[in-house]
C-alpha cells in the first residue's frame, strides 16, 4: 500500500514548521510523498482547522494536530 501524507499549517506557524520537519524526515526515511497546503488558500479549511493547526493526515484521515509525534507517524506508515 503506497501512503500519503498532508499538512496543513500557513505562513509564520512555529509549530507549523516543527511538523514539517519531522513529516520531511519521515517521508524521506519511509519513501512516502507528502504534501502541505495552507488553510489561509481556502475559506472552508481556515474555518474548520484555524485553531487547530498544523493538522497532519495520513490517507486522508486525520493523524494528528499541534504536534506530530514522529513515533506516530511512523507506526501509521508501517507496511
């Protein structure tokens, strides 16, 4: 199975940049393609996420919010 991540964050979050860098080392690690969008592009995702970022999936499913766990994160990408 071939995972996905996405992060969602916006310009000048510290914790936004904190999981980037672990999700960044992760998928290099493991060979998994990730993404990031910011919620400030997109009305209905700065509604639903504002308070909540960074928001990390993983399929489509939400994994995590604030912080990424790198322990997690690898355990939800393990085959």
């Amino acid at each position: 199975m071939t995972h996905e991540i996405l992060l969602l964050g916006k310009p000048g979050c510290h914790l936004c940049d904190d999981a980037r860098e672990v999700i960044a080392r992760v998928a290099q690690d493991l060979a998994v393609p990730w993404t990031e969008r910011s919620i400030l592009d997109d009305p209905d995702l700065l509604a639903q996420y504002g308070e909540w970022i960074p928001v990390t999936f993983v399929d489509g499913v939400q994994h995590d919010y604030y912080r990424v766990d790198e322990a997690r994160l690898r355990r939800a990408l393990a085959p």
